[in-house]
C-alpha cells in the first residue's frame, strides 16, 4: 500500500493527514495560520464554547478555519453534563459546522478527566440525531468498547491528562483498545512532544489529537513540522513492523562463510 493510498476514514471521510489539531494558546491568529499550514493537519478542532462561530470576518479564526482546506471538528470543551454537551453540538450544527463532533464531557477541573457516565449518555443521544461522534475518554478498553458499541465513529483515548505533556503514560492500555477496536482509536491528551506522537503512531493508533503540545512549544510553527513528521514516521513504522525484541546480541552479517 502506498502512502497516498494509505488514509484514515471516520464517518465516510477520507483523510490523508493522522494529525489532528487544535486552535487554542496561541499567541496570535497569525502564529495559529502558520502553525496548522505547517502541521500538514486535514482535521481542525474548535471549542464551540469558547470561540465565537459566527465571526468569519478578516483576521478572525473561522476566517481561517473556513477557508476550505480544513474539516472543522466542533467540541464540547468545558461541559461537565451530558445535557450541556448535547445542546453545544446541537448549536454547532445550526450554525452550519459538519456533523463531525468531538465529545468531550469533563468530570473533574483539575485533571480534566472525562465523565465516563455522561460521555456514554450523551454519545448515545448525538448518534441517534446523526452526528459522527470521536469521544474523547480514559485509556479504558471497557469504555472505549461501549463507545463504540454505542456507535461512536471512533474513539480517543487519553494518553496522559489534558495539557500535561507526560506523553504515552499506559501503552498497554492502549494496546488492548487496539486490540479489540473496530473503529478507528486516535489518541487525544497528553502528548508532549514529537517522540510521543511517534510512539503512539507506533503501537499502531490511527491518529493523534493535540493542541498544547503545539501552541506551548518555544517555536510552536516548527514544532507543528515535527509533529508532522512523527506521526508519519510513526505510521510507517507500524506499518513496516518493527524487529522482535532479544536478550541477546543478534551479529548484523552472518557468521557462516567467515574469511579465516
């Protein structure tokens, strides 16, 4: 398979990039164009509480975001219900955003952790009204597999605590969600730089969400770039697959046929 015929499909959509990205941090609406130029990113995430999404005037982010290179992934950053969720996706979708959601349902304001509870009733509500829901949740295969059993598109497991940047922190976790998921798992929260992308890419997820990661960066454009590449190489390596692991020292030329 080449890499052009190598793409992630969510929802009927067919993306060549498996870098999702956020808008949020940055210094500027300029440091943000020049930041998801360079990420190479299809999939755009915006908090729709907390962005103004009838602004689509010069200099503003919907002016960006809607200039047709990017799918818009509204999310639900800063619900703490299901019932505040469901009606912030509802307002995304009669302001004429794509029915591809990002659900995010948050239990706790110190570490950010989702609401398993109210992530599950609200997926279950979205799906029914037909969006193509991507759950943000815990690194557990249990819920994860209820999610999908509930008909998420997807689902995306944390790697380690929104904004912390402590990278892959339960890879085992994640091995046994990929084990058992039919629909795509794209890790969302945690990753700090491009080896943790790339490290997630490797143990085989289909894509990786971040924002922090990015904006918090010294040189948040460059940064962008080398996220791109992780996740790339990270996906050629998986799809390459790596050399067993062995106690013991394996001689790179053979031993037999030596010149005495």
């Amino acid at each position: 398979m080449s890499d052009d015929d190598d793409r992630l499909t969510i929802g009927g959509k067919s993306f060549r990039s498996r870098l999702f990205v956020g808008t949020g941090k940055y210094k500027s609406i300029e440091e943000t164009r020049a930041a998801l130029e360079a990420s190479g990113a299809e999939v755009v995430t915006v908090a729709v509480r907390r962005v103004d999404l009838t602004n689509r005037g010069s200099g503003s982010l919907m002016e960006v975001l809607t200039s047709g290179r990017y799918t818009i992934l509204p999310n639900t950053a800063g619900c703490y219900t299901a019932e505040e969720a469901v009606r912030t996706l509802r307002l995304a979708r009669e302001l004429g955003i794509a029915d591809l959601v990002k659900l995010e349902v948050i239990g706790d304001p110190r570490t950010l952790y989702p609401d398993n509870e109210q992530t599950l009733e609200a997926a279950r509500i979205l799906v029914k009204e037909g969006f193509v829901v991507l759950p943000y949740c815990i690194d557990d295969p249990i819920v994860c597999k209820k999610l999908e059993d509930v008909g998420c598109a997807a689902v995306m497991p944390l790697a380690a605590p929104i904004g912390s940047g402590l990278g892959i922190r339960n890879p085992y976790n994640l091995r046994i969600i990929l084990e058992q998921a039919k629909v795509p798992v794209i890790v969302d929260a945690g990753v700090g730089t491009a080896s943790d992308a790339a490290v997630a890419m490797e143990l085989g997820c289909d894509g990786v969400l971040m924002n922090t990661a990015i904006a918090e960066a010294k040189n948040p454009v460059l940064m962008a770039s080398a996220m791109r590449e992780a996740v790339s190489a990270g996906r050629k390596a998986f799809r390459a697959g790596r050399m067993p692991r062995r106690l013991h020292a394996s001689a790179s030329s053979p031993e037999t046929g030596l010149i005495e």
